[in-house]
C-alpha cells in the first residue's frame, strides 16, 4: 500500500553519518524533524501524552545507542527503521501496562467483514475524528492507525502486535465500522 | 515531505480513511523535550567506550549468554534462511499452539519491560542487550514476510520465544547484580 506517512521524511546519508560519529547537533537535527511524526504516533496508540512524551524519548535514545544497527543498504529508509523502533516502544509501553493484553484476551469471535467503505462526512472534522479514535479500545484504535494512517500491512500489523494477520483484519474491520457509527451519530453541529 | 492532505479541499469529505487520518492536525508534546534527551545521553556516555569492558564483557558473554545462545542459534539460522527445511521434522502447526507462543511472548515482553530499567544500565550491558535485541529484529522482519507457511511461522515464533527467554534471563541476572550492588563491567572482570 502506497500509504503517505508523517513519517516519510529522506534523511540524507551525510547527516547519519554525522550522527553515527557521535555529532550531538546532527542527532538534534534528526531529533526535530522526528519529533512530531514520533510523539503523534504515540499519542494516537496510546491515548495519553505524557505516555507518549516518554515513548518519544526512549524512542530517539534508542535510535541514538542503537544507529549503527540501520543499514539502509538492506532497502529500509532511516524514517521506516526509526518508526519501527516508535511503534515497538509504544505497544510494549501498552503492554508493560497491561492494556494490550486485557484487550487481546477479551477478543472472541473474528469479525471478517473486508471492506469498510468510505468515511463518512463527518471524518472531515478533525475534533470529531479525533474523539471517535479516542472511544475505541487501545488494540483497535492501534491497528486502525498502523493500517489507515501508517500504511502497514496485516502482516506487519500482525508481528507488531504478536497476533495473526486475521486478528488484524478482525479488528481493521470491526474498528472501522464502529469508528462510521461514531461519527454518524455524532452531535449535529452548525458552521 | 509532500503533504497531501494540504492539497484537498477541508470542506469536503475524505475520500479514504487514510485521507482522514492524514488530514488530522500533529501532536506536538507541551514543552521543547531535547534537553532531557540531550542529558541522557550524556549521562549514559562514560559507559559507551571501556575496550577493557568490552573485552571482559566478550568473555562473560561466552560465559553468562553465548554458550546457550550458540546451542539455540542453530535453530535461529535455520529460521533465517531455510525454515522449509525443518517442515519436514517440524511439529504440525495449530491455532492453539502458536496462540501459546503468543501468549509467551506477550508475557516475557511484560517481564522485560519490567526488568529494564535504562536509568541502571551500564554501556556494556546496552550493548550486550542491544545485540539480542537485533536478533529478536531479524526474527520479526522474517515474521512479517508475506507467504509463510504456518510451520514456518510458528517456528519463528518458537525462536522468537526463546530468543525473549534469554533476553529475559539476562535482565534478571542484571538486575540481581545491581540489586548486590555490583554490574556487569565489575563482574566481568573478575572472570578475567
């Protein structure tokens, strides 16, 4: 899926370069462009912004220790290693609070319903979309934005979240008929 | 970076629910967060160059990680290239069996999140951690790969559990060091 993320933002090899040698202005420079695709992430799985303020820092501590793991020869982009590190931060941050689990253990019976159609007009409305994501539950909300607005796959989703590609596809579908309801029986608004 | 989203219309719907979710505003955090990142990191700088460290850490490795490491890496490498060649000798696949390993997983990534503790961690220990933690990348970039059989998956996520079990023991080994007031570069050399 061709998905246009925050994320996507080409870093030049110079600039790694730099900061594998240890620059600290570099890595300041890598940490602002990062910092809002990384913190929004978070925020969104997560659902709380002091969480997702202390997954932004261990997130950019990590990609600073571990920087000379990232080998952009194997076709990985900076910004898709870097948003691997964000989102392992996040759902073990999830699991570390035993929110992840409670919600997995709950999950029954698969929901194989495929496509959820368009959003409603309502999906226009930032606040209003923003609201519904936050009445979802943690797992649904999560897969919801790694597929819709991260743009990856149910397979990737899968081992992320260390369930199967259908229990991606289960709570894709599930997540994205009730997130219609919600903003279709949103309070009627005037311009 | 393109930013599509800027290019439609506000007033009208999204077409996509990527569409609507692109169009949501950025979180930005309350206050700038550098500088607290910027003094970790020159907190946890004195412990990133010991060679001497390094060196005894090499040798507790042998010790402490690498000798069971070595006997499960036989299984990991198979997994990386060749995880058709066990099938033939690989335990049938089930639901219930890899909602097992999940369930395992799920827990020893608990366990870890627990046992860590990034405030104590000296650069030995990180970089110790650190080559685990690639291993348990590989494992999940080969999970995510499209046409596994479900033998192969679940052989990978066999390695991935034991891959966490090892993680998990040497936290704990860490941990009850730091608990008896000592770390990993102390300990170490005293093997050597």
């Amino acid at each position: 899926m061709a998905t246009m993320t925050s994320f996507a933002i080409e870093v030049p090899d110079v600039l790694l370069a730099r900061v594998r040698a240890g620059d600290r202005a570099a890595f300041e420079q890598l940490y602002r462009w990062f910092e809002r695709p990384v913190f929004t992430l978070a925020a969104r799985i997560l659902g709380d912004r002091e969480l997702a303020r202390d997954v932004l820092q261990d997130t950019m501590l990590k990609a600073y220790s571990r920087i000379d793991s990232f080998d952009a020869r194997g076709g990985t982009p900076f910004w898709g290693w870097l948003r691997q590190v964000a989102v392992n931060e996040a759902l073990m941050r999830l699991r570390r609070d035993r929110r992840l689990e409670q919600e997995l253990a709950d999950d029954g019976a698969l929901d194989r319903a495929r496509d959820p159609g368009p959003p409603p007009p309502a999906a226009a409305d930032a606040s209003e979309l923003q609201r519904a994501l936050a009445l979802l539950p943690v797992a649904t909300r999560s897969v919801l934005w790694l597929y819709h607005a991260e743009g990856y796959t149910h397979e990737e989703i899968a081992v992320l979240m260390q369930r199967t590609p259908s229990f991606s596809k289960s709570q894709l579908a599930r997540g994205t008929r009730r997130l219609r309801a919600l903003l279709e029986t949103r309070e009627p608004t005037h311009a | 970076m393109p930013d599509t989203s800027r290019d439609r219309d506000p007033r009208m719907p999204p077409a996509t629910w990527h569409d609507a979710f692109a169009a949501l505003p950025p979180e930005v955090p309350a206050r700038d967060t550098w500088q607290e990142v910027s003094r970790s990191l020159d907190a946890a700088r004195p412990g990133r160059r010991r060679p001497l460290a390094w060196l005894a850490m090499a040798a507790a490795l042998v010790l402490a990680v690498a000798l069971p490491w070595r006997a499960m890496d036989s299984d990991m490498d198979g997994a990386a290239d060749g995880a058709a060649t066990r099938d033939m000798t690989a335990a049938a696949a089930t639901p219930a069996a890899l909602d097992a390993l999940y369930a395992e997983s799920a827990q020893l990534e608990i366990l870890l999140a627990h046992a860590r503790d990034s405030q104590v961690a000296s650069g030995t220990a990180l970089a110790m951690t650190d080559d685990l933690d690639a291993r348990l990348a590989a494992i999940d970039s080969r999970l995510s790969r499209p046409g596994l059989t479900e033998q192969q998956r679940q052989q990978l996520w066999t390695d991935r559990v034991q891959a966490l079990r090892a993680l998990a023991a040497f936290e704990g080994t860490r941990r009850w060091l730091a608990a008896n007031g000592t770390h990993y570069d102390g300990a170490l050399v005293h093997v050597n």
